[in-house]
C-alpha cells in the first residue's frame, strides 16, 4: 500500500472563512455598534444549516464542501457498505441537514488546541449520525436513489383537505381556550368560612357563628 495513509479534512474556502468571520465577530461584540455592518444577525448565514444560506456564491461553495466531506467520511472512517453516505445524499433532505453539523464539528474539533474535541465527536457525533443515517435510508438507496417510503404520505399531509381539517381543529382549540377563560372571569369566587378555635369551640371569624361540635 502506498500513498498517503490518513487523509485532512477538507478544508472550507474563503466565502465560508468570511462567514465564519462574521458570526465570531456577532458572538464576541460586547456593543452592537461594533457589528452594525453585519446586518441583521439573525439573519447572518450559518454554514452548518444550508437552509441559512440565501447567497447563490456562498451556497455553492457549502454544497462544494459538504461533498468533499461525504467522500472523505466514506474513505476514512466507513468500513460496512451499510455505513457509507450513498452518492444520492443531497437528494435526502434528512442527510443534507445533519452533514453540515457533522462537518462544522469536525472542522471545529480540529481547530482545537486539544484533542478533547476531536475525542467528543470520535465517540458521539459521528457515530450518532451514522445509526440515524442507517435507520433511516435502511439501505433503500444501495442501487440507486429511490423516493422515501413516506412520499405518499407527506403528499397526502399537503393535500388541501387535510390542510383544512388541521386547520378546523385549530380553530376549534382556540375558540374552547377562549370561552373557558371567559367563563373563569364570570365566575365569582365563594366566600369560604374562616374557623378558629376560641374555648374550645369553633367560631366563624367573619359571621361569629359558632361551628357544630363533632357530638352536637
């Protein structure tokens, strides 16, 4: 065997670096003078959750990286076919969601200036991602990309009907949350009687009515 034996992981390019940058900067401003140049910064791109990114450069270049990450995970760490991230990833919505956390924690751990990190995701992360993977794919996609099991369901959950009986039952909800509380404000408390005992004997402290011993 020759060539090399341990593979880096691969590296983000400069639009992710400036992403990056600037949800450091967000994270450590101690004024938000000092990042009124970033806009809002909620809005900012997080590069681990593509759904984030609306700029078509810089979303290109995530979808770049989270390829080069795939094939590098199958190459370095994947021994069972049953293991392997199948080509068809980008078309599991599932898959596209969770590989950018896996990479982003795994370019962070080797940031580090410990192996602490790298240790954590070693144990965790990866292996984490990997059962889900498999009990969700089940291998479906081991000749090719096939539509989810559940398609025909998700379509039936869209259909009009059923978007409008959710929505009754909403309404149903809101309208009961909203009579009941109506009826709480109509109610008025009753008084309850305020017993104390004075010689012996039980007296009510507002009327001075004396309460009817246990042997009356």
């Amino acid at each position: 065997m020759s060539g090399v034996l341990a593979a880096p992981f691969p590296e983000i390019g400069e639009r992710m670096m400036s992403a990056y940058d600037h949800l450091f900067r967000a994270q450590v401003a101690k004024r938000p003078s000092e990042v009124i140049d970033l806009g809002p910064l909620n809005l900012l791109p997080r590069p681990w959750d593509l759904a984030t990114i609306t700029m078509p450069a810089l979303r290109a270049e995530v979808w770049q990286w989270l390829d080069a990450v795939a094939g590098w995970l199958n190459r370095e760490y994947m021994w069972e076919t049953s293991d392997l991230i199948p080509p068809c990833w980008p078309s599991h919505p599932h898959l596209v969601h969770e590989l950018g956390v896996v990479a982003d924690q795994r370019r962070r751990a080797g940031l580090a200036f410990t192996s602490d990190a790298l240790e954590e995701w070693h144990r965790y992360c990866l292996p984490s991602f990997v059962e889900r993977m498999k009990a969700r794919c089940r291998g479906f996609c081991e000749g090719g990309h096939l539509s989810a099991p559940g398609c025909a369901r998700n379509i039936r959950y869209e259909a009009g009907s059923a978007v409008a009986d959710r929505k009754a039952l909403f309404a149903d909800d809101i309208a009961s949350v909203g009579g009941a509380a109506s009826s709480a404000r109509l109610t008025q408390p009753v008084a309850r009687p305020c017993f104390q005992l004075i010689d012996g004997m039980l007296v009510d402290t507002e009327t001075g009515e004396i309460a009817d011993g246990p042997d009356s």
